[in-house]
C-alpha cells in the first residue's frame, strides 16, 4: 500500500493526471461554446447564403447584412424583441418578489399545515412542463379569455416551485435568534423581512433573477401556443419566421438570435458575482 501511494504521488504522475484532467475540461468547454461560436460567426455571413444552405464554420464573406435584413424583413423584429423584454423582465420580477415572499413563510413562520403544504409544493414539481400545457391553455382561452395578450404570456410563470424551493432552502440558513432579536426590539414580519432577510438574500435572489429571465426568455412553446399575431410574439417564435418550405435565411436568423442572447448575457455578467456566490453557499461550513 506505501509503494503504490507513493507511485501515484510521484510529481511525474500528477502533472500527466492533472494534464489529462485539463484536456478533459477543455475538450468539455469547446463542446458547450462551440454552439455558441458557430451562431456568432453564422450570423456574419451573406444572406444569400444562407438562402443557399450554406453550412459552415467559417463564412465566405463577413458582413453585417444579416442583421440589417433581420431588422428590415418585417416591421414586428423591434416588437418581437420588446415583448420577450416585457413578458422576461415581469416573470423575472414576479418570482424574485413572490418566491421569497414564501420562502420566507415556509422557513421561519410557524403555521398550521406548513410541512403538508410545502411537501405538495415539491410534488407539483415533479409534474413534467409538457404535463401542465393543456390544462393552462383551457384556462388561459376558455376561461380568462385573455389569449394573444401580455396576460396570457405571463401569468402562468408568476412564480414556479423551483425558486420557492430555492429560497425555502436558503433562508432556512439564516440564524432564526437574529429574527428573534429583532422581534424583541419591536420588528413586525414585513419590517424582519425587508430589512433583515432580504439583505442577506441578495445571492439567492440573483441566481433566481439569472435562471428565471433565461427561462423565460428562451421559451419556446408556450408563447408560440397563445399567440395568433405577428405583433404579440416574442423573439424566439418570431424567428421561425426566416424559415420557409424550400429555404431558410439562416444568416439573419443566427442574426437574430445572437441579438436575443445579448440581454441574457448582459444579466449574467452584471450579476455574476451574487450568481457565483449562491452557488458555492453551503459549500464550506463552519
């Protein structure tokens, strides 16, 4: 056991395992930013060629076409980008603002039925999304009548189980004899809230505010479900627009959609820091 422990110590051996290690990790960051590159630089191209299908890693000719014929293909490629905005930016808000709302309840108020409560709650997470569609769009259509509407776009992602989870979680974290001091010094539950655990949430709050809006903008299908008019779609259903039978402009649809990653990135890197420090919370205790 000595003789193998001191081999698989031996300087040589850790800088090859450590090499290994490495090439690893890069093969597995070209892997994830690889997409992301090949969207870039397809978004320079001609947009004749992409009429043509043209596929490839680097463009005959970089040029910023794509984006202008983006812009001027249709008059709704401004509203598009604003409803995403709007429709994001309201999900993102209310999930911040309802989830710790009752993350605080399910963690430091005492009430009737909490753990039951909470227990379905985690249930309900477990229901698939595709699960939940049908059942929305009825209410939505049938009995809200508010199809084609900012209504319709945001009410059913209000707040969803997983953020109330997550701020369930980590304000369970938070010494309760702070909360206890300030009530002795005469703080209701609004004033605890708003001056003590929301101070100290302010991480939680940001990988909330990060992962909501991303989700919420890189919808997909349900915007696509309640949505009959050109004007009221967001980004990314807006985008099939550039694809028809026999062609696809795929240049001003790249265009496109890196213009709709640019908010998501300019929300990560303002909140990078509190996103990075939720993360790692509970990693090192004591």
């Amino acid at each position: 056991m000595a003789l193998y422990s001191n081999h698989t110590g031996h300087p040589y051996v850790r800088r090859i395992r450590n090499a290994g290690l490495m090439i690893v990790l890069l093969l597995f960051a070209l892997a994830t930013l690889f997409p992301i590159y090949f969207m870039i630089i397809s978004s320079f191209g001609d947009p004749v060629e992409a009429g043509a299908l043209s596929y490839s890693l680097w463009p005959g000719k970089i040029s910023l076409d794509s984006y202008k014929f983006f812009f001027d293909y249709s008059e709704y490629s401004y509203r598009w980008l604003l409803n995403s905005l709007i429709v994001a930016t309201s999900v993102m808000v209310s999930n911040v603002l309802f989830a710790t709302l009752a993350g605080y309840a399910f963690s430091k108020i005492r009430f009737r039925g909490r753990s039951v409560l909470f227990s379905i709650m985690l249930c309900a997470m477990m229901i698939p999304y595709q699960v939940t569609q049908v059942p929305l769009y009825i209410l939505i259509v049938n009995v809200f009548q508010i199809e084609n509407t900012y209504g319709a776009l945001i009410m059913p992602g209000l707040v969803t189980v997983f953020n109330i989870f997550l701020a369930k979680q980590f304000m369970t974290s938070i010494p309760s004899e702070i909360l206890e001091c300030a009530k002795v010094e005469g703080c209701n539950q609004l004033q605890m809230f708003t001056k003590i655990v929301l101070p100290l949430s302010k991480t939680v709050m940001a990988v909330m505010a990060i992962l909501t809006f991303m989700d919420s903008w890189n919808t997909f299908f349900w915007p696509f479900l309640v949505t009959n008019t050109m004007d009221m779609q967001t980004i990314q259903v807006g985008l099939k627009n550039f694809r028809f039978a026999n062609t696809t402009y795929f240049a001003p649809m790249m265009a496109g959609a890196t213009i709709s990653a640019l908010p998501m990135f300019i929300l990560f890197f303002s909140l990078q820091k509190y996103f990075l420090e939720g993360v790692t919370v509970g990693a090192v205790k004591g």
